[in-house]
C-alpha cells in the first residue's frame, strides 16, 4: 500500500516567494503538492541549469503564452542567482508568480544579485514537526534518529540514510559550491560541531581540537548556518545585576543529522546526548511554529556565569519607553521526574521584575501534568500539542 503523504503546516502565500532551507526537508515535494499546475525548473538538472545560465531570457519561452498570476517554480535558484534579473523583470511585465526554492538566503545575499525587492517573502522549510506527524511521532525515535522526512520513510535503515546525508552535504553543498578550499580540516571540524549540539560555544576550543585557525572556525559555523544546518541560540541580556553569559549556542537543525555528523549514527546515545537531542527537539518545534504561524518571535537562552540556566526564552513583546519586554520561559529537562529546584531561575527572572515573565513552563519526559504556583509543567507530547495549538505565545 502507497504511504499517505504528510500534510505539512507551512501553507504557500498568494504572492512570489522564496523557500529555504536545508536539503532533505521536503521543499520540492510540499511545492508539488500545494502548487500542483506550475511550471518547474529544476536548476539541478545539467541542461536546464546550462540553457537558463547561459541566456536567462529563454526562460520566457520556456514559461510561454502564460496568463497574469501564473506560478513558476524556480528550484536550486541557488544554482544560478543571475537569473533572479529575470524573474524580476517578468513579475513586473507578465505578472506571474514565482516559487524560488533553494538552500540558502545568504549565499544569494552574498553574491549581490537581486532579491526581488520586497516583491517576494521569504519561507523556511524543517523537517517533519511533531504537529505534522500527529499519531506517528515517537519521541525516542525523534531523539535518537531525528525527524528528516527521508529518515522518517526508511527509519529501519536511519543510521545509514543519515550518513548518506552527511556525506551528500560535503559532496554537494561542501565541495561542488566550493565553499571551503581543503575539505579534510572542514571533515574534522564537522565531527566536532556534530558532538557540541546544544553547548555554547568556545570557538579556541574549537580551533584547538580540530587543528585549525580560529578564523578557520568562523567561516565553518558560518557555513553550518548558510546553508541552514545549524542555528545559533543567542543569550538573553535583560540587564540584572548578576554577570550573565555572552556566548550563543549552536543547534543542529536536526538531532539525527548532528548525530550523523559527530559520526555517532550507529551508536547507542548515552544520556547526555539524549538531553542534548531533547533541547534540540524543543527548538525545532519552537521554530516550525514561529515560523507556520508568523509570529517570528525572538528565541534566546539565559545562563548566569555561576550557571543558573533557563534553556529558552521567548521574547513575546519587546521593551518599549512606557512598557517592559515580556517573555515566556521553558524549561526542559530529559527525566521521569520533575524536580522543583529546575524552576529557580525562572523564578527568579519573574521576581527581579526587569522583564514581565507571562509564562513559565516546565517540560520533561514524564507522564503527568502539574501546576505549581503560576508554573505548569508538562510532558513533552502535552507541550508540543500545547505549543502548535498557539497557547504557549
């Protein structure tokens, strides 16, 4: 029996637009979905990219006598940004719409070509959110093997499809666009950055394992985060009189893939990492939704020098003159059992008063909800649902 595809949440707008994000995620598969009738150029494919990059025109002809409002999917635009030129031109003179797919937003940013001028919004696609799954989702599976629509498919062979993936992304996204010069220091870093998912990062520590240079480093994370494997988690700075911590965070846009990438696939995970993979789970979810349901709110994490930690913080309302900032707390912990002295710093944050606390949730791998003097906690599945029902920001 054929499998029912997963309906995913990000629904497609009215007007041109641009989709991101990182390979494996489903962006051509949900734009054939949702745009069922548009014609497709797929700059993967050597004679289309060759006629398209060689006379950017043709693609007009290619396109035909269309009418106004036409759709036209534009897929790897990466591949071949110049072309951007023409695509604005026939948005103003023949009124059709584009779906540009691709990789990255910066490395088009980088490369100084057009990007339409405000005449298209921007998407992000994520792998699979638990939302999305509904009664499929298991959360040891997502821990362990993450949630990449592809690993979903063939999950008795995750191990290897997410090596398969690793290696796709240095072969294709590494080597091809030639985005680093020597690719084997590169190799190196990316085992260590697989393991460091969810810790703050100490780039000479970096440097020193991976037997590179510190600016070496830099242009490594930036990379990650260009071709959107990896997000940064930037620390919260509400300004209490206590010495707060400065470095981001680094996030493996996928658990599985991290894994994969510290070269752990076919391992057991130990416990630690486990938590890690809980985190990294939870901003991915707090992800999917800012971005399905518009909001983009600000995501950080707060951490005290001394080591009092609130693992994210969600910024619902920014300071202004006549009012404070106001944010909601979460934090997540890998246990059975919730343990009360896990809600001091959010407690504290609430008392100190520089920023108004509206929520404070705990979420945690045990079965039972609770309600602790203005704090809820919940387990993880109750969390999700509570999250994508709007009811967490």
């Amino acid at each position: 029996m054929e499998a029912v595809p997963i309906a995913r949440l990000l629904k497609p707008p009215e007007m041109s637009f641009f989709l991101f994000g990182p390979r494996g995620t489903g962006k051509s598969t949900w734009l054939n979905t949702v745009l069922p009738g548009a014609h497709r150029f797929d700059l993967l494919k050597h004679g289309v990219y060759m006629e398209l990059s060689n006379n950017p025109s043709r693609l007009e002809a290619m396109v035909g006598a269309a009418p106004k409002g036409t759709w036209v999917v534009l897929d790897e635009i990466q591949k071949a940004p110049h072309l951007l030129d023409e695509v604005h031109r026939l948005m103003q003179s023949n009124g059709w719409r584009f779906a540009l797919c691709g990789s990255s937003a910066r490395k088009l940013r980088r490369a100084g070509v057009n990007l339409l001028a405000g005449r298209a919004i921007t998407l992000n696609m994520e792998p699979f959110s638990a939302a999305e799954l509904g009664a499929a989702f298991d959360l040891q599976a997502a821990l362990t093997r993450g949630l990449l629509p592809v690993v979903h498919a063939e999950n008795r062979y995750a191990a290897e499809v997410l090596g398969s993936y690793v290696d796709t992304y240095l072969r294709e996204e590494v080597r091809e666009e030639g985005l680093v010069r020597n690719v084997a220091p590169f190799v190196r870093f990316l085992e260590i950055a697989g393991r460091l998912n969810g810790q703050e990062l100490n780039a000479a520590n970096v440097s020193r394992d991976a037997a590179v240079s510190r600016s070496s480093v830099d242009a490594y994370f930036s990379i990650l985060t260009d071709t959107l494997v990896g997000h940064f988690l930037p620390p919260y700075q509400p300004g209490f009189k206590v010495r707060e911590r400065s470095h981001s965070k680094f996030y493996w846009f996928d658990q599985g893939v991290a894994r994969a990438a510290a070269g752990l696939a076919g391992e057991t995970p130990d416990r630690s990492w486990l938590g890690f993979a809980l985190e990294t789970l939870v901003f991915h979810e707090l992800r999917v939704f800012n971005e399905v349901s518009g909001k983009r709110r600000g995501i950080f994490f707060y951490r005290t020098r001394a080591g009092s930690e609130i693992d994210f913080v969600v910024e619902t309302a920014k300071r202004q003159k006549a009012s404070r900032s106001k944010v909601v707390c979460i934090e997540t912990k890998l246990s059975g059992a919730w343990d009360r002295r896990w809600e001091f710093q959010m407690r504290d944050m609430k008392v100190r008063g520089a920023v108004e606390v509206v929520k404070m949730l705990g979420v945690y791998t045990g079965d039972r909800r609770y309600h602790f003097d203005g704090l809820d906690v919940l387990p993880v599945a109750d969390f999700l649902k509570t999250l994508h029902s709007g009811e967490v920001f």
